[in-house]
C-alpha cells in the first residue's frame, strides 16, 4: 500500500512538474506590449489578455479588462500631449483629452473619468519634474495645461454627480482660457 502511495505522489509530481515546464504564457498588456513567460501575467501590470500554451496544444483565453485610464488610446492621447511644443498644439491635445473624460463622466463612468483626470495631471507633473530636474526650461504652456487639470482634479472630490463634473470642466477651460488671454496681452 505504501509503495502503490509513494508511486502515485511520484507520478502525479512528475506529471505536474512536466506540465510546468512546458507551458508559455503569452500577456498582453494594457499598453499593447506582449510577454511571454513560463508564470503567471504579472498582476500589478493589468494585463488584458492572456493565452496558455501547453504542450498538449491546449489554448485557454483568459480577457481581464484593464482600467479606463490604462486604455491604448487614452495612453497615446497623453503621449500626445506630453510631446507638443507649442501652446496650440497642447490647448487642442488637452481639448481632446477633455472631451473624452467628458464623454466617459456621460456615459455614467464618472470614477473613470476621476481616475482619467488624475492620469493626465501625474503624467504632466511627472514631466515637469523630470524635466526641473535635469535643469530644463519647463514651458509655461505646459505648467498652464497641468494647472488646469490640476484645477479639475482638485473640484471634482467635491462632486458626485454628471452635471456638477461637467460644469466643473467647463469652468476649469474658461479659467484658462482668461489666463491664456491676460497673458497674450
């Protein structure tokens, strides 16, 4: 009877360790970027898709919806945004990223367009202290456009309806636009 156990442990071990060893996981991240691997999709990085390939052929799909704010697009929306030199280019990247935080807050997603809000607001700073630190000139352009989402970000912990976070983004334009137009003059 022990020898059967022993035997038994031995195999299913054996089996569970040759099945390990040849099996490739394939993660797509929220950025587009695929991974291969031997373990499991890494959970800190909210990978959206994600196929076992076994030695047996076997293909198991696993789709895991990445936040609102790690979307491709959105991603390349702030890229955008980042890369833009002059004060046109940054007022229509921001215009643009506005209205898609906007349509979300419509479409009732309102904690995806807070975290939306938040996303663009690190993502500048971040730049902006990247870029003091390396002892660059920070355009005022681009402090102005982190000061108005900064703006939105503040208010919008106040809010918990549609028409309050709209007024909210409308009113954060209209300051910077006056700012935008004190300064041209």
């Amino acid at each position: 009877m022990k020898y059967y156990l022993l035997t038994l442990i031995c195999t299913i071990l054996l089996f569970s360790q040759t099945t390990m060893a040849t099996s490739i996981i394939q993660c797509r991240q929220a950025d587009g970027s695929i991974e291969f691997t031997n373990k499991s999709c890494s959970k800190k990085s909210n990978f959206r898709e994600k196929k076992s390939y076994q030695s047996n052929n076997y293909t198991k799909n696993i789709v895991k919806k990445s936040a609102d704010f790690l979307q491709v697009f959105f991603i390349q929306q702030q890229k955008q945004l980042l890369q833009s030199n002059t004060q046109s280019e940054i007022r229509k990247q921001g215009q643009i990223i506005s209205q898609t935080i906007h349509s979300y807050a419509q479409q009732g997603k309102l904690s995806s367009a807070y975290n939306m809000v938040a996303a663009v607001y690190a993502k500048l700073s971040k730049q902006i202290k990247k870029s003091r630190w390396q002892g660059q000139a920070v355009s005022p352009d681009k402090h102005n456009i982190r000061l108005l989402f900064e703006n939105i970000l503040i208010t919008q912990s106040t809010t918990s309806s549609i028409e309050e976070f709209s007024h909210i983004i409308d009113e954060s334009w209209h300051n910077y636009t006056l700012n935008e137009n004190k300064k041209a003059l």
